[in-house]
C-alpha cells in the first residue's frame, strides 16, 4: 500500500530536520562500481559513502569524524 500524502510529509520533514544531503558527481559507470562493491559488503551505496568519508578523515585527522563514528 503506497504511503499517504500525510505520511510522505512526514518523512520528508523529519529528512529535512535530521539529515544533510551532499550531491556527488562522477564519470559514467563509477556509481555501478561503487553500488556493487558496496553490496559485496553488505552495505547500502549510503553506508559506504558515509564510512569511506569517516575512514578517510579519521586517517587524515588522527581523530573520529563525526557523530556517526563507532569507537
């Protein structure tokens, strides 16, 4: 049963007040690559993302990045 009008407001208000959203580009057939190796892993193409950025400025910083690192 698709969502009512109601429930769409929800979701979209409650996205809008707890998350950020960044738009990435890049060449043809990269988000193919990424989707897969994301979901070789057991991740969705999101999860990766956020933990390749937190990995990589945890490793550049020497410290967690962000509310969303484990410890």
């Amino acid at each position: 049963m698709p969502a009512s009008k109601a429930q769409q407001r929800a979701v979209s208000k409650y996205m809008k007040e707890n998350y950020d959203e960044i738009k990435v580009r890049m060449e043809k057939g990269q988000k193919d690559t990424i989707k897969a190796h994301a979901e070789a892993r057991g991740e969705s193409v999101n999860g990766f993302v956020n933990r390749a950025i937190a990995e990589t400025m945890e490793r550049d910083n020497g410290a967690p990045a962000g509310p969303n690192k484990e410890e």
